[in-house]
C-alpha cells in the first residue's frame, strides 16, 4: 500500500470591495490622518463607522470627527506575531475608545513589553508613513500622557479623490491530501497503471476512485483494474489556450470510458487530427518521460465501437 | 413557542478525534461515521428524506468541497440535500426546521473538518469584517485574550488572565446525527431526544460595539428556544477557549446543580463539528438515559459572535 499523498496547495484570492459612503470616509480620513465616527440617533459615536444601527437598524450618515487619542478598554498581549499582523515584534492587541467615541476599534500597540500594557491606559494613533486608505493606515497606538483629546465634531466626510474600493489580498497555504483512495490511484499511474476500485454492493467500477460509491453510500475498497484501452464517449474540442499550458489550440478533450470501467475519465486527444476525433474512437494513454500520469490518449487503430457498447456512460 | 411537530435526535456518531486525519479523503474520514449513525436509526444510505452538512471552504482549502462528501452519503440519484458553510450544528437546525415544515420525516445531518489542511490562525482571520479588522490579520486565540482581560476585569472571572494562550490543538474528525419525527423517531430509538426548542442570534460584527462580558445573543437564544422554562440537568457548552465558559454559564443561568460538558472540553473538537457534536453528546446522554432535559450551544465566529441553543428532552 502507498503512502498517501500530500502536496502544497497555495490559494491566493484579492476581493475587491466597494466601499459605501459611510466606510468611504472613515477610510479616506485615515489617508489624511482624520478619525470619523458616526452619529446614532441616539447619541452614540460608533469609531470604527457602521452604515446602519446594530440595534434599531436605522440608516446612519451622521459623521463627526473624534480625536487620534483614546483609551484601552482591553488588550491582550501577543508574543509571536504572523507575518501580516501589524508589527512585526510582540506587541499588544488593544481595543481603543477613542476620545469623542462610545465604541472601541481593534488594532495593535506598540510597547516594549505586556509589562507596559493596562486597561484603562491612554494611547494615540501612529500614523503609517505610507497611506492609501486601509485600516493600515493606523501604523499601530503608542502610549500617550498627554491630555485628553476633543469631543466630537460634526464633519461632512468630504476629501478630496476619495477611496471607494478596497482590496483585499489573501494568501492561504494550505497541504493537500487526496485520500487513500487518489493516492493509490495516482501512485499507480506513476508506475504506468491505471487502478480503479469497485463498489462492493453495485460492482460498478470507478476510475479515478475516489473511496466511495456515490450510488450506494459505501467504500470502493475491491481493487480494479480497468484499461487501458477505452472508448471515447464524447469530446469537445478546445480553441482557447489555458494560461501556463504548453499545448497548441485547437485540441481535443474527451470522455474515455476505459474498458471495465463504469464512469468515464477524462483526457486530452493527440495523435491525431483534432476534426478527425469521433465518438466511439478507441484510444489508449500515452506516458512521456517521465510523467506521473498518461500525457494524452492515442488512436489504437481498432474499429470504431459500437454506439450501445458506450451508450450508458455518456 | 411549541413546535408544530415532535422531532428527535434519534441516533449520533463521532469519529474518534485525536489529531490530523491519517491522509484520509474528507469522504473517506466520514464514511464510517455515516454508516454508524444510519445503522443506529436502521436507515440505508440515501434513506433519509432529507440530507444536510455543515463545514467550510476556506479551511478545506478547496471551493465546493462539501460536494465530495456527498459520495459518502449515497446522493445519486440525487437526493434532497443542502449545505451551511457553518459548524454542523446549524446544518442539524436546517434540518429541524425542515421536519418541522413536514417536508421530511427523517434526516441525516454531518458535518466534518479537516483544519489540518492549513493553519487556522489564518484561515480564521478570513471570517472577520474584512474592511476594519481582516487586514490586521488577529488570530482566533487574541480575540479570545481580549475577551478574557475584559472579564477578568470586569470580575467576572476569578484571576487576571495568564499569557495569550497558545492556538487550540487542530483535530480533524466528523461527526453525524440522524433526527426523526413522532412514530418514526419512537421506532428508531428506545429513548428519541426530543427537540423542545432550538434558536439562534448573531452579534454585531464589530468587536468593539459588543460588551464582551455578556452574551445577549445566547440568552436570547435561550430564552426562544424555552431553555428558561424548566430546568435542565446538563448542558454542553461550545466554548472554544476556557474563559468563554464564564460567559455561556452567566447567560444560560447554570448553576452548580447543571452537569456541563459531561462529554468533554469543547476545545479539543475540530472546527465546524464542535457544535454539532454538543447537540449529538447532549442527545446521546438522553437517549442512554443519564439526562431527562439537557441544554445544548453551539458558536461561531470570534469571541461568541453567533450562538445557537438546544433544548432536548427524554420521555419521562
């Protein structure tokens, strides 16, 4: 029995989001160093801003400017940060109830040690030199003994070249196992077999396995070993070439319903002309070099077979 | 409240969780589960009327991964079935509400996790508000910290909290639960855990509009779900860090007559079964006869955002 297989699995996805009038200008402001909250109708000053009430649900656009000065109203110290955490040192995760604000932000403080570090302890925004309009834009707090800063002010939220989208990149690493069952199969196609596995209350047998038949519910644990040879049951052909694929357009991409085999793969066609690839073409795989699994599928040069031989995996 | 119908949890099974999955398939991890849980209610796979799970994407790594695991449930011809990219347990209050629209009888509820595929303290960080807080990238266990020195703080915990704590052990496992209505529950089970009332209630999103001291959220649940009504005698509590427990025990009103976590800490399950597997624990102690009225929670998303309550009952 092969091990079973791992592999790194890197997934990488940048949301762009739309900003809305509200978050628009809390975030411009932090471009040009100025905290905006918002104003609900009862009173409160919510920093950071929200667009509707969390407890009436009403819609609110009443901005006010607060003060880069606050308090901690908790923190929790983080020896090791991750990489794309604000500070690359340890350093502490505080919310702040910035002066003029009800309702606290999260971001980090700078400090030499949790020693440094309790509820209730004045801080102010270090403003990032670089800033494009992002939470980032607040490098991190620092201790701060000065007075306090101001109430809030109203403010119309209006700057000039405002951002309206974020982006939003993220990097997720991942290790990827197939299962047991994949892993057999992909050992065996480096070894130049082709091995399926055979539901043991239907009999039907599924190449590529991937451990269960989805017809009964149950594991596919009796080895099969369907092919090589197989029929095409249908294909397309492909005119558009796939970003990093070194193959010339256009091509064909097939079914092949592998002899013994109660579900189709499918496979890329060569050797022949893509106009003359038929269905019910017989074909077998083609390993190169030293390939882990078949390159592409040939003609064997058998007769065509018959429609009602295939008929049932189309 | 009443419900409009009598549903139970008739049959429950868990894998047996200690660490990552042995290279095993999401599938082939469930399969066994599955089977166990069928067999329990006397079902065939594909039987059930009605199909749900509950897992996540972004920790398998892969988009539509839940899709796979249907090979292990018998989908073909295709069954009625549906998905929550949540913890299990809110695929089981799928599945409840279901039976109670008598649109099903029966059904299959799993959900499976396999956080070992990446490293959770980023992956978590994805199901944060992504314009204030995603870009800071805090890990599960810091937002837990601060919720905890608030606490402690607000003496609502004994000690000043110690060191952030470390990220909790990353198991992978599966968990399934079968539910059932009326006869058909009393067929496939000698003692049926009947649910008496199951709700939810999210928080706001942002952090710092909550009071992290109370869960609103829960007591509400609770208080809809007719947790208050009559006392229970267990309660199994998804905390995922220690000091969460204080809150749950505050919101739900447990005193020391409650046995909570009969089954074991929460914290040790894996991501997106844990809630579910509190709903199958606190089933299963009926169904064995050591509780009459047991109360089960479940939560998602930082520092008890999203909370579910259960309210599950034996015959007399």
């Amino acid at each position: 029995m092969p091990e079973n297989l791992t592999a790194p699995l890197v997934v990488e996805f940048p949301f762009t989001r739309s900003l809305g009038p509200v978050q628009s200008a809390f975030l411009t402001g932090l471009r040009e160093r100025v905290v905006l909250g918002v104003r609900t109708r009862d009173g409160r000053v919510l920093v950071p801003p929200v667009e509707y009430d969390p407890v009436t649900a009403d819609e609110i656009r009443d901005l006010v400017e607060v003060a880069t000065t606050g308090t901690v109203t908790t923190w929790a110290w983080n020896p090791s940060p991750r990489p794309r955490q604000p500070l690359p040192r340890p350093f502490a995760w505080v919310l702040v109830r910035l002066d003029g604000a009800d309702t606290a932000l999260l971001h980090a403080l700078d400090a030499p040690g949790a020693d440094a570090v309790r509820t209730g302890m004045r801080v102010r925004i270090r403003w990032a030199a670089r800033r494009e309009g992002a939470i980032t834009d607040i490098a991190c707090f620092e201790a701060h003994d000065g007075p306090a800063g101001h109430r809030a002010a109203p403010h119309d939220g209006r700057f000039p070249d405002p951002v309206t989208s974020l982006t939003a990149p993220a990097r997720l690493e991942y290790t990827y196992t197939p299962g047991r069952a994949q892993s057999r199969y992909l050992d065996g196609l480096a070894r130049r077999e082709i091995l399926g596995e055979r539901c043991p209350s239907c009999h039907k047998v599924y190449v590529p396995p991937r451990g269960a038949c989805p017809t009964c519910g149950v594991a596919t644990t009796e080895p099969a070993a369907p092919g090589p040879r197989g029929t095409v049951t249908t294909f397309c052909v492909v005119n558009i070439k796939a970003k990093g694929l070194d193959i010339d357009v256009p091509y064909v991409y097939a079914h092949i319903a592998l002899d013994g085999a109660d579900l189709a793969l499918h496979a890329r066609i060569g050797g022949i002309p893509y106009d003359r690839v038929r269905m019910g073409m017989r074909v077998e795989p083609v390993w190169t070099g030293d390939g882990r699994h078949p390159d592409h599928y040939r003609p064997t040069g058998e007769p065509d077979a018959d429609y009602e031989s295939y008929r049932r995996l189309l | 409240m009443t419900p409009p119908r009598d549903v139970a949890v008739v049959a429950y099974a868990r894998t047996d969780h200690q660490g990552p999955a042995e290279g095993l398939s999401e599938a082939e991890a469930l399969l066994p589960v599955l089977h166990d849980a069928l067999a329990q209610a006397g079902l065939a796979p594909g039987e059930a009327d009605f199909t749900c799970s509950g897992s996540s994407d972004y920790l398998a790594g892969r988009p539509f991964s839940f899709t796979l695991t249907l090979d292990a449930v018998g989908a073909w011809p295709p069954i009625a079935e549906s998905h929550v990219e949540m913890d299990g347990a809110w695929a089981l209050y799928e599945a409840w509400v279901k039976i109670l629209t008598g649109r099903a009888d029966t059904a299959l509820v799993y959900a499976h996790g396999k956080p070992s595929a990446g490293d959770p303290r980023d992956v978590l960080t994805r199901t944060l508000d992504p314009y204030y807080v995603a870009p800071l990238w805090p890990e599960p266990a810091s937002l837990a910290a601060l919720q905890a020195r608030a606490l402690a703080d607000a003496g609502h915990t004994g000690e000043p909290p110690g060191p952030t704590p470390g990220p909790p052990a990353v198991t992978d496992g599966a968990a399934a639960v079968v539910l059932a209505a009326g006869d058909a529950a009393r067929r496939m089970c000698a003692r049926p855990a009947w649910i008496r009332g199951a709700d939810h209630r999210v928080e706001p999103h942002a952090l710092g509009l909550r009071d992290l001291t109370d869960s609103p959220s829960t007591r509400l649940a609770a208080e809809r779900a007719g947790a208050f009504r009559a006392p229970v005698d267990t309660a199994e509590l998804h905390a995922p860090f220690a000091a969460q427990e204080a809150v749950l025990r505050r919101a739900l009103r447990l005193d020391d007559t409650v046995t909570v976590n009969p089954s074991g800490d929460a914290a040790a399950d894996p991501l997106m079964v844990t809630g579910l597997i509190r709903l199958g624990e606190a089933a299963a102690r009926i169904h064995r006869g050591a509780s009459d009225r047991a109360l089960a929670h479940a939560t998602s998303g930082p520092c008890l955002q999203h909370n579910l309550v259960a309210v599950l009952e034996g015959d007399a």
